[in-house]
C-alpha cells in the first residue's frame, strides 16, 4: 500500500490496511499531543473516524456492531479533550465530526449539554467509556480474524500465542534451514521471514508485559500502604508546583493513569488516589 498506493492494492487487502490505520489511532487515542494529521487540531481518535467509514463501506453485515463502535468514537472524541480539560476544544470538535445533515442529532444535542456543565464524569461519558470501545473493537477483530483465518502470518501469530513462545536460537536455526532447504521457492522464504520477525516482536511484547506487571503490581503495594499512612494524617494543601504536576502529567499519560502519573512525577507525598481527587477538583474549578 505503501509503494503502489492503497487505490492499487485489492479489495481485501485494503481492508486490513484500513483497519490497521484505525487500530494505530485508537491505541494513541487519549494521547492528544499524538498527532496523525497535518492539522495539529486533529486527535488520533478523530483521525481514525474516517478509516472506520471506510471500513463500513467494505461491508454491508454487522450494522449493530459498525453503529456501536461509530458512536464510541464519536463520544470517547469529545471525552478524552473533557478529560484533559480542554473545554472549548471539545465544543470546536464536536461541530466537526457531526455535520448539519447527521442523523444522531439527539446525541450530539446531548454531548453539547456535557460539554457546557464541564464535567467529565457525567453518566453519558461513563457509560460510554474508553474500556467499552476497546471491547467492541476486540470483537470486530475478533470475527476478521475468523473470516481471514487461511492468512499465514495470522495462523503463525495464533500458533505463537497458544505455545507460550518459541526461543530466538530455536527461530534463527528454523530460518537458516529454510534458506538451505527451500531456496527455489522465494515466496515460502519471504513468508516466513515475515513470520519469525512476528513471532519475535510477540515474545518482546510478552515480557516487557511481564515487566509491567511486577512493575504495577509493585505500584499498587506501595499506593495500599500510602492510603493506610494518609488516614492517619492531617490533609496536606496542594501547591502550585504540584498542580502544574499533575496537569503535566495528565497530558502525557492521559487521564486515569494516576499510578504512572505519580512515578513520572515530583509530589509531595502524595498517593495515586489523591491525584485522582485533586484532578477532579481542578476540572470542576476549571
């Protein structure tokens, strides 16, 4: 797609372009200093509405599942700018992505009215959270996946994931027999070439999963034992420095991610749990 341009490639493999283009935009969706457009304006979730469009002109099933997962995006849009504090950018994009001509006029009317009381936690927006358009996007793959199953990388990365791993000596010494016994067929070596960077890449992601989760679960004993030691003691006033903190922090890891959050950050004490109550404090000042 890259080389001959997406209009030249067939119909199903522009699909899977498609849906690679809005899986990159939803994994970066509440980055918003992430940009994806010339226009700096443009969030990663805005810039993946289109290539959801496009993805449901390829098809004509699922029209529960296409409409659920059009709406996620739209809401989780305005959501993920409320979250960050920025009102008038939710105003501004909210008249972009709903036209005079939309049929959903009574949820953008509602978005409107979220929008104006400037707070982030309103039922809508958490009842349409960021976890729900994930889910509903998991299944989409999930039925890709069945119908394009015959793929060779995708029956090596499903292989991959039920037998835990393979060893990198174990893949180099796969590759190297590949080249001595199959040189004829250069497609079958290109395949699995293609294959073993895969598999390597999974099992690089596996453990750097592994690390995060010592890393978190080591995050969470130390939160415990700093909401036992808080209770105790007398409220401490938040300082300017550490509110410029907290925003920073938020706009570099996105809302809700408060544990990593405090380890990036400089507080004065502080706990996972007081940066949540202190951002919620400063949304509804703001």
């Amino acid at each position: 797609a890259l080389i001959n341009g997406v209009s030249k490639i067939p119909t199903h493999k522009k699909k899977v372009v498609y849906l690679c283009e809005l899986l990159i935009r939803i994994a970066k969706g509440k980055n918003l200093e992430c940009h994806f457009e010339n226009d700096k304006r443009i969030s990663p979730l805005e810039s993946a509405l289109p290539f959801w469009t496009l993805l449901e002109r390829e098809e004509n099933k699922l029209e529960k599942l296409h409409e659920d997962i059009r709406v996620l995006i739209q809401i989780q849009i305005v959501a993920v700018h409320m979250e960050n504090g920025y009102f008038k950018e939710a105003a501004e994009v909210l008249e972009r992505i709903y036209t005079d001509t939309d049929s959903n006029k009574p949820l953008r009317m509602k978005l409107a009215t979220v929008i104006r009381s400037k707070d982030p936690y309103v039922p809508l927006l958490q009842s349409f959270s960021y976890d729900l358009l994930i889910s509903k996007v998991k299944s989409y793959i999930e039925l890709f996946m069945k119908e394009n199953g015959t793929n060779f990388l995708i029956q090596a990365a499903t292989k991959q994931v039920e037998s835990n791993g393979l060893g990198a000596t174990a893949l180099q010494n796969k590759t190297v027999n590949v080249e001595e016994n199959d040189k004829s067929n250069l497609e079958t070596k290109q395949r699995f070439v293609l294959s073993v960077i895969l598999l390597r890449v999974w099992s690089d992601s596996n453990l750097k999963l592994a690390e995060l989760r010592v890393g978190l679960n080591s995050l969470q004993n130390v939160e415990t034992d700093g909401d036992a030691l808080a209770c105790g003691r007398r409220r401490k006033r938040w300082t300017y420095k550490e509110d410029l903190e907290l925003k920073s922090g938020v706009r570099k890891f996105g809302v809700g991610n408060w544990a990593k959050i405090l380890v990036h950050g400089n507080f004065n004490n502080r706990t996972s749990v007081m940066l949540k109550d202190r951002w919620r404090t400063l949304c509804r000042i703001k």
